[in-house]
C-alpha cells in the first residue's frame, strides 16, 4: 500500500515537470511573434490633419513544424491609403518615411492624389506602383547618385539618360527612328502605353522631337534597342494607308489666297493661279499626274457661294505630297484649310511657316517742286549744283544722262500734249542729297518766291506692294461727238471721258536683306487750259511725266531733276478805257511778252521700317519736324482737344 503511494506522487512530479518545460519552451517564440506583430504595424499620423492617408506594413509569416523555434525572415509589404492627399505630402510619406531615400521636388510640380490599395503590395514595387501613380497626375521622377528628382513629365526625358538606365556608358544604346506615315504628336500616348516603358524600371528613355516627326530612344542595350525599333516600325507601317484630315492653319501676316498660290506653284511646279475676290468661289482644281511624267491635265467648275474663297490644288507630278493633298485659301478668315495625310501637312505647315512672315515696309517721302529759272539758275538746277559740286556736297548719281536712255529703260521719259513744249530734248540730272543741300536750297529759292512746293507727301507702303499719290482734280475732256441730222435742229452726243490732272506719285519698293531699296517710280505733273478748236472751246492737257527704276540705300535722298517747261504770256498794259477804244486803243497801250521757264524737281527719301519700333520711333521724328515748321506741340493736337476747343469757343 505504501509503495504504491510513493509511485502515485512519483508519476505525478513526472507529469508536472513535463508541463512546466512545454510552458517555458512556447513561452519566447510567442512573445518574439507577438513583438514582431507590434513593431511592424505603422501609422502616419502626420498626414491627417487636413486628408485621410493611411500605410500599414506588415511581414508574411510562413510557418511550418519542423521550423517553430526558427521562424523564416518577413517579407515586408506596403498598404497604400491616399485621400485627396496633396503631393508634397505623398512624396513625403513615399520617399522619406517608406523607401528613406534622399530626394528634391520641382516647384512646378502640384496636385493631389486618390488612391487606395485593396491588397498589400510589396515594399521592392512600391517604387513601379508610384511611377504609375505619378505619370496620371504629370510627374515623373529620376535618380542619379542616390538623390530622386520629382520633376513634371515633360522635363523627365530632358534630363540626363544615362543616370536612369544605368553607370556604363558604354552599354547605352542610342538611336533615332523617324516616322514616315504616322504623326508623332497624335500617336505618342498610344507609343509609350503599348511598348509599356512606363513599367521597364527606367531602363528605356524615349524622346520626341515633333519638329521632324522623330523619336530617340535610349536603351541599355542594343537587344533592348532592336525590341524597341521592331515596333516602332510596326507602328509606323499600320499608317502607311492613312485617310487625308483636315487641318486649319490661320495666317498673321500673309493673305490666304496668295499663299495658296505659291503652295500650288510650289508643289506642282506650274505657275502661280490668279485669284480674284469676288462673290463665288472656286472648286479645287484637281491636278492628275501620270508615274514618271510631268504632264498635267487640269479641270475646274465654277459653283455660286455665300462666302468669298479660292482653292488651289497643291498636288502633282513633283511627288512631294499625296495625290489626294488639296488646299483652300478662305478670305473671309484668312485660313487655309488643308486636305492632307499628317504627314503631308506636317511638311506643307512647314512650308507655310517660312512664308507667313511679317511684311517689311517702305516710308516713302518726297518732295516735289517747280524752280523758276533764272540768275543762277538760269540752266536749270542740275548746272547750279554741279558748278558749285564742292561748296554744295551734292554727290553726282549718274550726271548728264538722257532720260530716255539709261533711267527709263521701261517707259517713255516725256509724254503728253505738252511734250514739245520741253526743252533739252528730256536733258537730266539725277544725283543723291547725303547732307539735305539740295532740300535746303529748294526752301531757300521758296522763301523769295523763285520756286513753289507743289506738294510733300509722306506715304506707307508695304514691300513690293505699289503706292499712288494724287494731288490734282479730274478734268472732262471729250472723245467723241455724234450729229443726228433727222431732226430739224439736230442733235449733237458728246462722249466724255474725265482725266487725272495734277500731281500724281506712283511708286513700288522692293528692299532686299541689306536695306537697299529699288524704286519703281512714275512721277506726273500736269494741268489743264482751255483752246480753240474748229470754233469750240476745247480742254487741252500740259503733262511732265517720268519713268524710272533706281536704286537708293535706307534714309539716302535721290534728287531727280531737269524737266524744263517753257510758257508764254502775254501782259497788256495802258490807259484806261482808252486803251480798249476799237483800232485806236493799242496807241494808248503796251503789250509784253514774256517766257517764263520752269524746272520740275523731284526729292525721294525710303526709309525701310522692319518692325513696330522702327515705325514708332519715325513718326517721333516726323512730330518733332512739325513742331519745329510750324511752332505749335504737334503733337497736343488730338481729336479730343480739338473737340473741347469747339466747345468753348461756342
């Protein structure tokens, strides 16, 4: 009995012993699961002060029993929670307190972020994952040295290539694909999301240069680079047959019909159309060229519409652009509306750019005046200069030449009903005024009456484009007359045409890169007197007129001189009423007979203006001339002042 005592209490310390060393043998691997449990979940409380954003990082626990006392090491997995977060903050939380790497944020880059995890991502891809998120809001990130810079998209492929896919130069791979059917700004979304190199790691760059329609790619290697190329090339055939669009290009500074004619002249190799604004507009005339020839045949129709327009087709045997490429020039807006493959039009946009440029123009002055002659003057102005050449300063320009020789060479020196009247056979004088003598001569003789200014305009014209000046009045001068002799008193029918009298300037500039400007010049001065003509009193017409092209530099003054005219006057002079006494009357009077002999002159002066600032800074000086001539602040005299000054004076 008793030993079976002992055995009851011996087997009940063996089992108490056993339990005790379970316990202690569980006892660390719970406490070190339940610690490790804690220390991984974190909250950053920093960001919830104006937005809800939450990251829990938690390890993967994998156990099994053979490895209890000797759990497996965690990987380490991110959960994301961003509501409407502001991106400094997520850049914070992403680079900072997550990866703990060093980074610099642009300060263009803005915006705010939404997104939200639904299952723990792993910590090696949170870098991928915000990549992504990046690129939806515009940003984009690069490394170098350790150090990230969050710059906008557009400035990632600015910056160094070789920083994000890797330290060798020596393994980049470099190349240039240039697209021949599709158009780049279109299709590069459509690029960069199905070659998928927002998930490469970097390690492939793509930049675009839209001005040649091409792409350079950047790859770690020529494996990589070949990849690339392959579907490029790919992409590229897909548009090989891609339909013609319509594009609007608006135009600054050109008309819209002209460059649609240099478009057509350009591109099919024929002359430039005619265009004519009227209230129809022209159909496209379609320009069918045959493989390997030259020849053209062209049809045109005619339809009425509402709007003012012309069409030209810019298509041919040059091969430049497509068959189907057409371009209509519209008047009322001042586009052109182009009919062409993006490729075309990137080549015809080009094209118009060069020629859509600000028109240079021409400030043309003159002076144009009327010497009488005599004392010095009594052999015109050209001998006066050139006898006293030294004193004056006058530079001869082309001395003593005929003007039906080397000045007019496109049109008639003299002409008229007067040119007989002229004398020295169109004898002239043509030389520049570096130092305004002869300008200040010409006032001087006006100042005592030895000659009259008979006008001093100041004209704008644009380059190549012709100005007209006309001071004078329109005479009705009859062409034709008709008698009816049906009647008893019978009907006469005049036919009457009016006639430009006056002072009339016609002048074309064209300038060239260096500021020369060659002048097209027609100068008329003319006036009109009553003579007898088979017992009617008929109009006659006393015309000078010259025709000239010359050549003068920016500012420089040419003085073109020599037509002499010759008049006749008869003065009668004598007593009183006896004078008029019938047979009689010449006893008790004098008659006297006078030729007065003037000489036309004509001062030109182009200035070339280029931009605003040019035009500003003539008219200061031309308000600063004013105010000397006539005494007054020229430039005080405004509509408005002159409006209160009506007012109070009435």
């Amino acid at each position: 009995m008793k030993n079976k005592t002992y055995f009851v209490i011996f087997l009940g310390l063996i089992f108490t012993f056993l339990i005790v060393t379970q316990i202690n043998a569980q006892t660390p691997a719970d406490n070190k699961t339940s610690s490790a449990e804690t220390g991984t979940k974190m909250h950053d409380s920093a960001l919830s002060d104006t937005s809800q954003q939450k990251i829990q990082i938690s390890p993967e626990q994998s156990k099994t029993p053979e490895t209890v006392s000797q759990p497996q090491k965690a990987v380490p997995t991110v959960s994301f929670f961003f509501d409407d977060a502001d991106i400094f903050e997520v850049v914070q939380t992403i680079f900072a307190d997550v990866l703990k790497v060093n980074y610099i944020i642009d300060p263009q880059v803005k915006g705010r972020v939404n997104f939200r995890t639904v299952t723990p991502i792993p910590k090696d891809e949170v870098l991928n994952v915000m990549e992504i998120i990046f690129r939806l809001n515009g940003i984009g990130f690069v490394e170098e040295a350790g150090l990230y810079r969050i710059v906008p998209l557009p400035d990632v492929s600015k910056e160094l290539v070789y920083a994000q896919i890797g330290k060798a130069p020596e393994k980049v791979a470099i190349d240039m694909f240039t697209f021949k059917n599709l158009e780049l700004k279109e299709a590069m979304p459509d690029i960069e999301n199905a070659l998928g190199l927002h998930l490469k790691g970097g390690t492939v760059r793509i930049v675009p240069v839209f001005r040649m329609n091409a792409l350079i790619v950047v790859a770690s290697g020529e494996e990589q680079l070949s990849y690339i190329k392959k579907w490029i090339e790919v992409f590229d055939k897909m548009f090989a047959v891609a339909k013609p669009k319509i594009f609007v290009y608006p135009l600054q500074n050109s008309k819209a019909t002209h460059i649609a004619s240099l478009l057509q002249s350009i591109f099919t190799g024929s002359a430039p159309a005619s265009t004519t604004a009227t209230t129809q507009a022209t159909t496209p005339v379609k320009i069918e060229s045959k493989a390997g020839t030259g020849t053209t045949t062209a049809v045109s129709q005619t339809t009425t519409a509402p709007r003012t327009g012309a069409a030209a087709t810019v298509t041919g045997g040059g091969g430049f652009v497509s068959p189907e490429t057409r371009a209509f020039a519209d008047e009322i807006t001042n586009s052109l509306i182009i009919l062409a493959t993006p490729t075309d039009y990137s080549f015809i946009e080009e094209t118009i750019k060069k020629l859509d440029v600000l028109p240079r123009q021409v400030m043309i002055e003159a002076l144009i005046a009327e010497i009488t002659l005599s004392d010095e003057f009594s052999f015109g102005l050209a001998w006066s200069l050139k006898t006293n050449l030294k004193i004056s300063g006058v530079k001869p320009f082309i001395n003593d030449v005929n003007l039906d020789g080397q000045i007019s060479q496109r049109g008639d020196a003299l002409s008229g009903d007067s040119a007989s009247k002229l004398t020295g056979g169109g004898f002239t004088f043509l030389a520049t005024d570096p130092t305004g003598i002869v300008r200040a001569r010409i006032e001087s003789l006006t100042s005592d009456s030895r000659a009259k200014v008979l006008a001093s305009p100041r004209i704008l014209v644009l380059d190549n484009r012709e100005a007209k000046i006309q001071i004078g009045d329109q005479v009705p001068v009859s062409t034709s007359e008709t008698t009816y002799t049906g009647s008893d008193t019978g009907n006469i029918t005049r036919t009457i045409q009016y006639k430009d009298t006056g002072v009339i300037l016609k002048v074309k500039p064209q300038v060239n890169e260096g500021g020369l400007v060659t002048l097209e010049l027609s100068q008329e001065v003319s006036n009109f007197y009553k003579i007898d003509l088979s017992g009617n009193e008929e109009i006659a017409i006393s015309k000078r007129e010259t025709n000239t092209n010359l050549v003068s530099q920016d500012g420089q003054t040419i003085v073109i001189g020599g037509l002499i005219s010759e008049e006749k006057t008869d003065t009668k002079s004598g007593i009183p009423y006896l004078s008029k006494i019938p047979i009689i009357g010449p006893l008790f009077g004098t008659t006297k007979n006078q030729n007065k002999r003037k000489e036309l002159v004509i001062l030109l002066t182009p200035h070339v203006i280029r931009n605003q600032q040019e035009a500003g800074t003539l008219t200061s000086e031309y308000l600063k001339r004013l105010d000397k001539d006539v005494g007054k602040d020229v430039s005080r005299i405004t509509p408005e002042n002159i409006e209160k000054k009506l007012i109070k004076e009435n």
